[in-house]
C-alpha cells in the first residue's frame, strides 16, 4: 500500500489564508466553513451570503490547506 503525502499546511501560520475553507472571488475572501447566513438589504428582501474575511483573519476553525 502506498504512503500518503502528509497533511501540512502550505505556511506554518493559522490564519484565513492559509484554511481550506476559504474560496477567493475577486479580492474578497468568503469562508465556506459554515452554511451562508440569511442577510437583510436595505430594500427589506432577505438574501443569503458567506461571511467576508480577511487573509490575516484567524479563527478557531482553522483547518490547513492539503497537499495536492
């Protein structure tokens, strides 16, 4: 059975940037750790989104980038 390539993150430091959860879009960082919340706009209709992070962000959900 062949070994498998050991779970590192790409950079020894624990921040949003680093998670597997994070999914980029333009400059902003969604985290999809968690199902999106439901959002009131500012015309009273109810939208849902991922919360935004910033990169530098750090949280106690944190789970590393694979290798791949």
């Amino acid at each position: 059975m062949a070994s498998r390539k050991p779970k590192i993150p790409l950079e020894p430091v624990a921040t949003c940037g680093n998670c597997r959860h994070i999914r980029p879009a333009g400059d902003l960082l969604y985290c999809h750790r968690y199902p999106p919340t439901a959002i009131r706009g500012d015309d009273g209709a109810m939208y849902s989104e991922f919360p935004i992070v910033q990169a530098t962000d750090t949280c106690g959900e944190f789970a590393a980038k694979l290798n791949s």
